[in-house]
C-alpha cells in the first residue's frame, strides 16, 4: 500500500528591510533629478533651448553693409556700393516654377535671360550634382524668375561700382570679392568705409524654404560706412590724364607725372601717371622717387635772399658757363661771362647756382633748407605705399655732394614733394600739409572731419618769395620755359632737365624732364609739377613738359567745374590782341631749339653735350611761286576745346556742343559728363559723346 504523498509547504520570504530602504531612496533620488532636469530646462536654460527650438524653424541671414561713398570734390560719385546677389544652384532639387510638375526649362531659361554660358547651364541641369554656383551677381530684378525655382539660393552681397578715371581709380583702390580692401584710399580709409552689418529672420517651411519674414521687431537693418569727399577734381582729373597721354605720344617718352596742387589749402586736385603707354601700377606720382634737376634752384635763392647773402641784381661770375670744382666739371647751355641771380634763375645757370650755394650756405644749412622743404621725408597724406624719398645726413655727404644737391642732383624726391615745395614758393612761404580728404560724414549726415589749411612751418619770408615769383615769371616770359606761357594769363615756374640714372652712372642718354609752375601768378591758384621720362623728340624740362603744363590750364579754364575760381582770373586777366597769339608750342621739336630756349642742361661730371636731333640739310630744290602740291589737301581741322554742358538740359548740351563745332552721340552713363571730357581740345567736326543717366 502506497503511502500518500505530501507536498511542502512554502516558507513565507520577508524582504530585507535594508533592500527596501534602499530601493526607496533610488526613486526619490531619481524623482528628484527628473524634477531638477525640468527645472534646469524650463527656467535656467530656458532661453537657450527656445533659440535652439527657434532655429529649427527660423533662419537668421546676414544683412551686408554698404561700404561709404567716395565723392571728388564736387560730389561727382567716385565709388559707390550697391547690394547685389550671387545665386547657387542645387540641381537634383530643381522642379520648376511650381510644385506639381518637374520643368528644368524653367531653369535653363532663366538662365539664358541673365546671360550664363552655355557650360553652366549643362552643370545646372545635371541632376547628379548638388552644388553649382552661377558666375557674376546679378540684381533682384534681374534673378527674380531664377529664384522662383525650387533648388536655387541666393545670398546678398556689395558690389563696389567704380565710375572715376583710371588713374584715379588707382587712387582710390578695389575691393576684393569678399569685401576686403586691397589698397590705395579704400585700404587707407577701411575703417571710415566699412559699414557695420545687419540681420534678416524668415520662417522656414516643411521644405525648408524661407517663404516669409519673421514678426516685426526681427530685423535689423545694416548701417552703411562714412561719405570720404576728395579734394581731387574729377574734370580735371580727365583733362590731366589725357595731356599726359598726349605729350607722351609727341615726345617718345617712356613714362610721365602730372600732379596739380592747391598752394593756398594743400589740397591735391588731381594726379596721375604713366608707364610704357599705359596707366601706372600704382599712384606714380606718390610711389617713385627721381632726380628732379634744376627745380629746386629757387628755393636756395629764396633762402639767399632772405639772409641778405644775395641780390636779386647781383652779378655773379659764371665763366662763360665752364667751371672746374675739384673732380667736377659743371657746365651751362646758355654760356655768359656773369649774370645777375635773377637772370641765374631765369637761364637756369648751373655755375651760378653752385656758386651761390657752395660759397654761402654750409652743408648744414643746405640740408636743413631741403629738409623744410619736405625733401627725405612722407607729406602725411593717407596712402600707405607712399615714398619718403632720399636725402642723405651731411656727415654722408661726398666732395661732390654740396654742388650737386645745388642743381637737384644725389637726391630723391616724389612729385608729390616738389608740388607741395613749390606751395610754398607760390603762397608766400609757408610749408602746407598736402592733403587728399576734404571732408567725411557719418551715415546720418553729420561731419565728422573736414580738411582744414595746416601750416606746417615756414620756409621763407613773403618778399623773398615774391623776389622768386618775379623770376619764375621770367623764367616763362622770356627764359628757358616760354612753352608753358599763355597769352591772356601770366604763368611762372621753371624747369628742370636732369640725367638718369643708370646701371649705377648717370647716362647720357636718358633724362628726366621736369617743369613745376603756377598760375596766375598774382594770385595763384594750382601748382603744376609735370614730368616726362626718356623724352626723344627732345630732352629740355621747359620744351618737352612746359607745353603739357601749359595746356592743363587751357583745359581747366575751359571746363566749368575744374577748380578754378573764375572771379580770380578775370580779376588778373591781361588784355591781348588775337593777332598776338602764339603759335602751338606742342609743334616744338629738337630741330627749332635755340640757345635760349634751351638753356636748362644740368650736366655733370664732364657730361658731353646733350644729344639733338640731326637734321640733314636738303638738297637744292627750286620752286616756281604760286607753289600748289599735287594732291593737296584742305587744311587740317583746328583743335577746339570741348565746352562743359554740366547742368544743361539735354537739348542745351547739344546744342551747345554744335555751337562748338563738334557732333554728338548719346549714350548712357553720367548726366552731363562728355567723352572727350571738357576742357580737352579735339578736332573740329569730331564726335562727341554726352552721356545720360539711365
């Protein structure tokens, strides 16, 4: 008999009363850190999850900031900045203007409205790539329909609009594609130019498009950068350039300067330089140094004068123009057995001129003249690649050094520096800062800086200075620089013809020629400090860069706005009779040099004479009178000055253009602005350009 089975009885477990503690305490902790989570996240970085949440339906787009304006001294607009756009494409988004159909010609034809090559199309509509980016920018008007595709972004940008000269431009600088400033005014001025930026919010769509704008309060707008007004003169900036660029085709030379200065205030109205044809790489005349000869002649006069330690009618001997001063042998073109020191100035006497200052100045005192001068150091004038130019310490000095520095040899100087030395000659001896900022005004109007006359120190007294303007005035009227005289108006300066140079020796082919003058010369108005490198039609300062002086002013007191005060020149107007005229002194070659128009040789250490053109002499030719050629042309066309129409309404302007003997064409540009620029001479009978705006 089986006996029953019996099923055990559970033992009844009792938790541990540790484990329960325990336990608890876990969930209360983990209570407590859910809570201080929360509380972490709604209150103390409450603002920075609702930014992140903000951004996953916002986006925040950066406003670009004009840079300034660069106005001449007129207001004329130089440089301009306006907000443009560049477009990228991402072509395996592309599905045409609207949502329900997949149309790429919707892209390709809004592509060729704005002009993109071909090439770029093809990469725009191939749907394997993500990114291309669309050539050039391009103004929301004109990339409205492109930006209705789906798949195309646009992002804002500046663009830097240059409407001034070439050699102004130089002046001014550029911007590169990202904003930055790469020299020149642009660069110098980047902190007053820069604008301060904005920021633009949309809402994002489902498709992360950025359909519309944020609540107001949401944008910010940009702030543009200062308005910088130059003291330069856009005409006569244009009229400037042109005369270099001509006198350099008439005479052969290599390269050449122009600057023009203001004596009374120091400002600089115009500038420019050329090279091998061409504009310059760089502000020329701010940025290279040369020898500039005879020029500075007169300002050891004036200091001469000043100290009692010469008269303007003394007679210096000067040995028939040959002198021997140690291992130097100094000669003149113009020979004389004595001249007076006005006429020493007025032929541009080498002998003269290092008797003067080697027998009554030190080295000292020489050095300090030139140094007051502003010779061997900057003018202050914000550019950055400005050269200081060379002037040697006495203690440098050689045997040489006293005479050669006497007539503009063994030093460098910029013809910045020769224009603002001449100020001095020109308003009564007073050194003035040179200065290219006439004015800036902050985005909202106010000015914060405008060019005031800073006199720097002085240099000589006014009736030494007035002694210098007398033979200055010689100089032009019957002296070596009668190619920069005018007929109605006095003109003074004086010329200067120095060797280059070369290879380490100063050649004796190639020379630098120079004429600073100033005009009117009872009141003046503009330095002129020209300059022509290699002449070959000839080689004399006041032959070769006299006539560019002289029509400089011809232009500027044709044009209206070239930065003449016409009230001073009727004032000083002399009377003349038509017939006096003289003959166009551009015509001038080496074949019609005479002795006294051509006295300004700075020839030094046994320099032979300077190189002429030979001309052989005709075979005998006998005509019977009245002479008519076969073939004989009517005679050439006269030059003409283009008028200003600046201000005229378009039937005036050209009907004033007509009244001058011209033709016109319009195009599109600048209100009032002409192509030549007025001032400058051009044939009779030729066309033209007045532009409008558009």
């Amino acid at each position: 008999m089986r006996e029953p089975t019996t099923t055990p009885v559970e033992e009844t477990v009792r938790p541990s009363r540790p484990r329960a503690i325990l336990l608890h305490l876990s969930l209360v902790v983990f209570a407590v850190a859910l809570l201080g989570q929360a509380v972490r996240v709604q209150l103390l970085d409450g603002a920075t999850y609702a930014a992140e949440a903000d951004k996953q339906h916002m986006v925040v787009a950066q406003l670009p900031a004009p840079r300034g304006t660069i106005v001449d001294d007129r207001g004329t607009t130089v440089a301009i900045s306006r907000e443009v756009l560049k477009l990228v494409i991402a072509p395996n988004q592309v599905r045409g203007a609207t949502a329900r159909r997949n149309d790429r010609d919707s892209l390709s034809r809004a592509l060729r409205a704005l002009g993109v090559s071909r090439t770029v199309i093809a990469k725009a509509l191939d749907s394997t790539r993500t990114y291309v980016e669309v050539p050039g920018v391009y103004t929301p008007t004109d990339a409205k329909a492109l930006m209705a595709i789906r798949g195309v972004r646009a992002e804002w940008t500046m663009q830097r609009i240059n409407s001034g000269t070439p050699g102004l431009m130089q002046l001014v600088g550029s911007i590169d594609r990202d904003g930055n400033a790469q020299g020149g005014l642009e660069r110098a001025l980047d902190s007053l130019l820069t604008g301060t930026r904005g920021e633009r919010r949309a809402l994002r769509d489902r498709g992360g498009r950025t359909p519309v704008d944020a609540p107001s309060g949401s944008r910010v707008e940009s702030r543009p950068g200062h308005e910088v007004r130059l003291t330069v003169n856009l005409q006569l900036q244009e009229i400037i350039e042109h005369e270099l660029k001509e006198a350099m085709e008439r005479t052969g030379a290599s390269g050449g300067d122009i600057v023009v200065l203001d004596p009374n205030d120091g400002a600089i109205l115009a500038l420019a330089g050329m090279r091998d044809g061409r504009e310059a790489g760089s502000v020329t005349p701010l940025t290279q140094t040369y020898q500039p000869g005879s020029v500075l002649k007169p300002m050891f006069v004036a200091w001469l004068l000043e100290r009692g330690k010469a008269r303007a009618g003394e007679m210096i001997d000067t040995e028939n123009g040959i002198m021997r001063l140690g291992r130097q042998r100094i000669t003149d073109e113009h020979k004389e057995a004595e001249m007076s020191v006005f006429d020493i100035v007025r032929w541009s006497s080498n002998v003269g001129t290092v008797k003067l200052v080697t027998t009554r100045m030190t080295p000292d005192e020489e050095y300090e003249l030139l140094r007051d001068y502003g010779f061997g150091v900057g003018t202050g004038l914000p550019y950055t690649a400005e050269a200081t130019g060379t002037l040697r310490v006495p203690s440098r000095w050689s045997a040489s050094t006293a005479a050669s520095l006497s007539i503009g040899y063994e030093l460098a100087v910029t013809p910045v520096q020769l224009a603002a030395a001449y100020a001095a000659l020109a308003n009564g001896g007073e050194m003035i800062e040179p200065a290219l900022v006439r004015e800036v005004r902050d985005p909202d109007g106010r000015v914060v800086f405008r060019h005031q006359r800073r006199v720097l120190r002085r240099v000589a007294s006014e009736d030494a200075t007035a002694q210098v303007r007398a033979m200055l005035k010689a100089v032009v009227d019957s002296g070596t620089g009668k190619a920069a005289g005018l007929t109605a108006f006095e003109v003074g300066g004086k010329s200067g013809t120095a060797r280059r140079v070369v290879n380490g020796r100063y050649s004796q082919e190639d020379y630098d020629a120079t004429f600073a003058g100033m005009f009117p010369m009872s009141d003046p108005q503009v330095v002129i400090v020209a300059r022509l490198i290699d002449p070959r039609s000839a080689i004399f300062g006041g032959l070769v860069a006299g006539p560019m002086v002289r029509a400089v002013l011809q232009g500027a007191m044709a044009a209206r706005d070239a930065a003449l005060d016409r009230r001073v020149l009727m004032r000083v107007a002399r009377a003349v009779s038509l017939e006096a005229e003289p003959a166009d002194t551009r015509a001038v070659s080496s074949r019609s040099i005479t002795v006294a128009a051509a006295a300004d040789d700075d020839a030094l250490l046994d320099a032979v004479p300077p190189p002429r053109e030979s001309v052989a002499a005709p075979a005998r030719v006998v005509v019977s009178l009245p002479y008519a050629p076969e073939g004989a042309t009517a005679a050439p066309r006269a030059m003409r000055m283009v008028p200003s129409v600046r201000g005229l309404t378009v039937r005036e302007a050209v009907r004033t253009l007509h009244a001058a003997g011209f033709r016109v064409r319009m195009a599109r540009g600048v209100d009032g602005r002409t192509r030549p620029a007025a001032g400058v001479s051009s044939r009779e009978g030729s066309v033209v350009v007045l532009e409008q705006g558009s």
